[in-house]
C-alpha cells in the first residue's frame, strides 16, 4: 500500500534529548490511509459474501414443550414431579429467582444475593399455573389440584417428593412403570402437564398469561432447563459443560472461539469439581482482563515483547535499512 | 454567540464554547494529522493490515446486521434471503474478530503502548471485551435451539456474581436491545476513539529505536 520513497522529516525535531523519540521524528514514506481502507473493505465485503454462500449458518429449531413431550415424555413428568416437589434446578436456584438458597460467594462476597430477587419465580407455579388455567374440561385434574390446594406444604412435599424417587427408580423413569405408593394427586397433576405439554399451549401460557405480548420467556426457558431434554440434546451435539459448552455453535460451525479462556476454566479443577465454580470463573475473568486492561504497567509482562522479539521480524525492513549506528 | 465587536479571525481568548471546542479538537489530532499521506519508515508491516481490516470488518457487521433488523428478529427463520443475510452477519462477525484477535496480538508483541500509548491499548481492550458482549447478545436473540442453550447455561456464570439480577440473559426482547442498540454504539464510540489516539500519538517507533533503552 506504500511505496517505499523514505524523505528525512522536514521539520527539525526540537525535543530535548532526555525525551525518547517518537513517530514525528522519523523519516517517511508514502502510505495511502484510505486507500488500505478502501481495499480492506471490498476485501472484507467479498469473503463475506463468500462464506455465507459457501457455508450459510445454523439455524437448528428451538425445542418446543410439545416436542420435548413428544421426544421425552417421561422427562416431562419427572421434571414436573421435581417442581412440585421442589427439587427442580430453578426451585433450589436462589436469586435472583427465588430465596431457596443463598447463592454463590466470590471470596465469601455474595453478590449473588445482592442482585436480589429480580425475577421472581415459584417453581411449582410453573407446573400449578398452567394446570390450572387449562383444566376446565378435565374433571380429574380439577380434582387433583383441588386436593393438591387442600393440603399442607409438609404433605404436598411428601406426596411430589415420594413420586419423584419412585419415578427415578422406575425402568426408564416410566410413569406407568411406578412401584405403588401415598402419591397423592401428584401423579394427576403432572401426566395432565404432560397432556398440556403435548397441546403446544405451554410456552404461551408461561409467557403471556396476564400480558398480550408476552416478550420475556424466563419462566419458560427455565422449566425446560429444569429437564433432562435440552441438556441431552446439547450433549448430543457436543455442546455440553464440560465440552467447551458455549463456546461452540450447534453443527460444525466455528461459533464463539472468542470466548475460549472463559470456557476453558470450566474444563479443568479445582473449578470443573467447585459449587462455586461459577462465580470463581468469573472473578478469573475479572482479573486477567484487568490484567490485559493494564499490561503496559505491569512489571514483566509489559517486557515480553523485548524479551521475545518477534517485533524484529514485524520491523524487518527497517532493522536492516537503519542499523543501530544509522538511526537519527 | 459571537460578540460583533470582534472581528473575524482576532483572537478573543476562548470566549465562545465553539471556539473551545474547535482549539480543543484542533490540539487533540492537529490539521493534517488525522489523514497524513505518509507514515515513518517503520510503518512496513503486514501487521499494519488488521487494525484497518479491523474497522472494515465492523462496518460490514454493522451493515448486515441492519440489513438483518429490516425483516425483524424471526425473519431470518422463515425466509431464504433472511437466511442468507443472517449468514453475511454471521460471518462477518467471525472476520471481525479473527481480525481483530490477530490486530492484539500484533500490537502486543510489538509492544505498541510505548510513548504514552496506554490510552490506546486500553481503549483496544475495552473495545474486545464490548465485542465480546455484542456477539454474545446476538446469540442469545437468534430464537432458535442454540439460543435457548446458550442463554440457559449462561445464566449460572452471570447471576453467580449479581449480573443477572440486571441483565437477564432468559429475556430476548432486553438482549435483543443491547445487541443492536446499547452494545454497538459502545464499540462505534470506543473504535472512534481508539482510532482518533492512534492519529494523535503517530504509529508506535520500532522496540529499540524509540531511545528508550
Ligand atoms: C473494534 C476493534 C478495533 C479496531 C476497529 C481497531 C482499529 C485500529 C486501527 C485502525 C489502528 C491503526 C492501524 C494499526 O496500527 O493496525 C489501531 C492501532 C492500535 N490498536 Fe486497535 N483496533 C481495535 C481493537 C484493538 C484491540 C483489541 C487492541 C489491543 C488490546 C488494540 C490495540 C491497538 C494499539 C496499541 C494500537 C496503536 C498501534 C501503534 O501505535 O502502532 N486495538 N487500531
């Protein structure tokens, strides 16, 4: 983008000697700003356009609660044991979700808990809710929660509790393979979640019960995340945890790469085995971009560069035109 | 503004804020300096490419992704030319930051922050980790398998430091508002910025002819 027509700097440098030179004190040479410009964007623009013609881009369906009823029909009535028993994820989770727990600590910091409760949720809700809304014509379910209303928090613990051990140990978490026991209505209740599930109504109910529009799925991403399903489906995509997660993107496209020293912590201990795994990540991050915030000042880092001195093939040219002695 | 007893060109101090301004962006990158049309030798590098590739690439991931806002955010799932400008998008963003992440490393190991250029590093970083957010924001709002994944996992790692309390990565319609509003103009501003001290300091002399040693 230069040719190379060196000129001595026209204007005679007045800076005291103490002061290290800098680029105005240098000779120069042609070089046409927004001709790089110019090029690097015609040549951006095109493999743009080829890339996205050559490979297009993921676009895997979102998992529905009728397909996730269709595809796992034990998962979901296990799931909706586990919030009304309140054993599910989102009903131990802790803010800003509910009060369930505390959270996790940074340093014994807990700024989990100072977020607060910004996003309230009450799990079993998430299963009462639609049941409710939708029972009308069903007279057993009408029973179930009427019965389910009726009792104490100690017994409907105990009856959604015992369900939810009998449906873990039953062969293939099989509703109708479940060993006899002081259910309650609990059994009533989540096969007609399933029911529900199965008519496609769920999302809408989670989301827009109250509100028209009904923008914000957080109750409902939570619930399927309360599931088996959506984690088997990552998994089987390698997009799990423990598999460099999501960093990678659904298919073999090159997704967030970006993000492999977030990811990459998570990979090895003490925090692949931690509880509190995820605040210690981020507090990591937090350090080591500070660190890359503030490299210029930081003893030894800040000298690599002089240390291994790739800069010497970067500066070639120059090296070799202008040796040591040569240099004004 | 201007008081009528002073004549055109006379100076009268900074008795005008437009004044201040002109003299204070004047002072900042001098006439000539924002656009010269020479660079000291040293500046010979095909490392020198990737800050501008750089900004190119972000004017393209700006570009298509408004393109992608005409058709609003599920488009792109039921249309075929959708598809494939969410796929422009896609992989300009994947250019911007093989790019960009080049660009770093580049001015790392030629130790660019010499001679008061911190400011330039440090505004470098601020624009990575904005970027980082915005492409972020932008898997989360795809609506599809993969932004439910995502947004689920993710979750954990921003509600255990508080994060999540504010910005709820379960919510496409806020994450959709900081991807296309919020966290571009971030990165638009600081870029400017970035590059407007890059103008004013001059491209960083060469590890030992700079007569720091
Ligand atoms: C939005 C992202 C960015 C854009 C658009 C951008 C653009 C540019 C441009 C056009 C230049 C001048 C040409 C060159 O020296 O390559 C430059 C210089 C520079 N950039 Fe960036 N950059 C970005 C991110 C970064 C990052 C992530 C870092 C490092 C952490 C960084 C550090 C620097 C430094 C230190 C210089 C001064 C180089 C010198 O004086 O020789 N930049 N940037």
């Amino acid at each position: 983008m230069a040719t190379a027509t060196p000129t001595r700097p026209t204007r005679s440098s007045r800076r005291s000697p103490a002061r290290p030179r800098d680029a105005h004190s240098f000779p120069t040479r042609r070089y046409d700003l927004v001709k790089e410009f110019v090029i690097a964007l015609v040549v951006v623009g095109l493999l743009t356009v080829g890339l996205a013609a050559a490979f297009s881009s993921p676009d895997e369906k979102p998992i529905t609660f009728a397909s996730w009823a269709q595809a796992a029909p034990e998962d979901v009535v296990a799931t909706a044991a586990a919030e009304l028993a309140g054993t599910s994820a989102s009903a131990t989770y802790g803010p800003p979700y509910n009060s369930a727990a505390e959270g996790q600590k940074l340093l014994g910091v807990p700024l989990q808990k100072w977020g607060g409760v910004r996003h309230p949720v009450n799990s079993a809700d998430l299963v009462l809710g639609p049941l409710t809304a939708s029972s009308s014509g069903d007279l057993r379910v009408k029973a179930a929660l009427a019965r389910w209303n009726g009792a104490s928090d100690a017994r409907r613990t105990a009856w959604a509790g015992a369900y939810a051990d009998a449906l873990a140990k039953a062969p293939n978490g099989d509703p109708a393979k479940v060993a006899p026991g002081d259910y309650g209505p609990v059994p009533t209740l989540t096969n007609g979640f399933l029911d529900v599930a199965r008519t496609g109504g769920l999302e809408g109910q989670l989301t827009s019960s109250g509100t028209f529009y009904g923008g914000d799925p957080t109750r409902a991403l939570l619930l399927l995340s309360d599931g088996a399903y959506i984690e088997d489906t990552a998994r089987a995509q390698h997009l799990g945890g423990d598999q460099w997660g999501m960093m990678n993107e659904t298919g073999a496209y090159p997704g967030q790469p970006w993000m492999w020293l977030y990811t990459f912590w998570y990979q090895v201990p003490p925090f692949s085995t931690s509880d509190n795994a995820d605040a210690q990540v981020w507090g990591m991050m937090m350090l080591l971009t500070l660190g890359l915030v503030l490299l210029p000042f930081i003893p030894g880092l800040r000298s690599i560069p002089r240390w291994i001195p790739v800069h010497r093939l970067v500066w070639r040219q120059y090296y070799r035109d202008y040796p040591p002695g040569e240099r004004h | 503004m201007s008081r009528a007893t002073v004549a055109p060109g006379t100076s009268a101090g900074h008795d005008t804020w437009t004044r201040a301004l002109r003299e204070r962006i004047e002072r900042t990158v001098p006439p000539g300096q924002a656009l010269p049309d020479r660079q000291p030798v040293y500046v010979a590098s095909w490392i020198y490419v990737f800050g501008v590739a750089t900004l190119a690439a972000l004017f393209v991931v700006v570009v298509t992704g408004g393109l992608l806002a005409l058709g609003g955010f599920e488009w792109w799932h039921v249309s075929s030319l959708g598809r494939f400008v969410n796929s422009l998008h896609l992989w300009s963003v994947e250019i911007f930051f093989a790019a960009m992440v080049i660009h770093l490393w580049g001015k790392f190991w030629m130790a660019a922050w010499r001679g008061g250029r911190a400011l330039t590093w440090m505004t470098g970083v601020v624009a990575f980790l904005a970027s980082i957010g915005t492409a972020f924001t932008g898997y989360l709002t795809q609506t599809n398998f993969d932004s439910q994944w995502i947004s689920t996992q993710a979750k954990d790692g921003l509600n255990a430091v508080g994060i999540g309390a504010w910005f709820n990565v379960l919510n496409p319609g806020q994450m959709l508002l900081w991807h296309v509003v919020l966290l571009p103009f971030a990165v638009g501003l600081i870029a400017v910025l970035h590059i407007v001290l890059v103008r004013r300091h001059g491209v960083v002399p060469p590890i030992e002819a700079d007569g720091e040693d």
